[in-house]
C-alpha cells in the first residue's frame, strides 16, 4: 500500500466516523467520496464495511439499553433481502454507472434535507419499501443512512432512543454487507 493510498484512507475514515460517532450515522456519505479518489468503488466499500464493523459492535454495545429493537426487527428482513440486492447490483454492474448513481443520490438526498418542509410520513409497507432500499443503497454504496432515517424517524421520537436505534440498524446492515461481500469474494 503506498503512502497517498494510506493518507487517502485515514482522512476518509477519520472523517467519516467522526461524523458517525456524533450523530450515529452517515459515515458512509462523507468517507465514501474521498475514498474514491484512490480507490475504485467496489474496494471502497470493502474497507468502509471493515471498519463500520469494528465501530458498530462498539457503539452497539455501548448504546444497547437504548436500541428500539422492536424498530430494528421490523426492517430486519428487509434490509438483509436490499442488501443482497445491493451487493449483487455492485457485482455486476460497471463502476462508472454506480458512481454516477452515487452522486445522484447524493444529491436528491441534500436536495430532501435542504428543501423539504414537511417530513415523510411512512405507512407500513411505505417503511418496509424504505428498508429494503436502504438496505439496498447499503449493499451497493454502503449508504443506506438517509433512508433508515427517514424510516426510523417514523417509528422513533425521543432522539437518543432514535440515535441509537439507527446505530443498531446500521449495524445489522454492516454485519449482513461484510457476509454477503465475504461470500462473494471466496465463491
């Protein structure tokens, strides 16, 4: 590895995971971007998984009397079936069309938080469609915070219960992503 690849990957994850420790997610959406200046997409991923493993079974521990698991079981199946759509997706499909999808996404997701004035509100199926597409957006771009918040905001009011319960979600979405992408690469 050399030196510009190790800076590279220090300032991302030092970045992205000083945003995910403040505010229980959205690590992916800061670190992912500057990884992609060294790396192509697919090895982004791969470190960006690693090390949300070691951080989410941290923070999970740390936050467990405050995880709404009734929150978290409810997108569970959805999101290990987005994943695993997701993870496929970015197995075949050609890194230029996911970067750009990337970028797309990005963008309509800062365009929702700038311009939205009112707050989805999400239905049960609406919720489970959101679980599935975060988990999705996760398996593909290891971004699927966005969604998961807008999910988990319906369900979760109090703000520590709310950060908590997005941190047990993400968590869940991490050790599903690392699986997948660990079959995929011994297969």
């Amino acid at each position: 590895m050399d030196i510009f690849l190790l800076v590279i990957l220090a300032i991302a994850i030092f970045c992205g995971f000083f945003v995910q420790t403040l505010v229980g997610f959205a690590g992916s959406l800061v670190a992912l971007p500057i990884l992609l200046i060294a790396l192509k997409l697919p090895d982004a991923i791969a470190y960006i998984s690693i090390f949300y493993l070691f951080s989410s079974s941290f923070m999970v521990f740390k936050e467990w009397k405050n995880i709404d698991r009734d929150t978290i079981l409810r997108l569970s199946l959805a999101s290990v079936i987005g994943v695993v759509l997701g993870i496929i997706v970015l197995s075949y499909t050609k890194p230029i069309v996911l970067q750009k999808g990337l970028g797309i996404f990005i963008l309509l997701y800062v365009a929702y938080v700038l311009f939205g004035k009112n707050e989805l509100i999400l239905g049960r199926k609406t919720n489970l469609a959101f679980g599935v597409l975060g988990g999705f957006f996760a398996g593909v771009f290891s971004t699927g915070g966005p969604l998961y918040v807008i999910s988990v905001k319906n369900t979760v009011q109090e703000a520590r219960t709310f950060r908590a319960t997005m941190i047990g979600v993400l968590a869940l979405v991490t050790l599903v992503r690392v699986l997948s992408i660990k079959h995929q690469w011994y297969s």
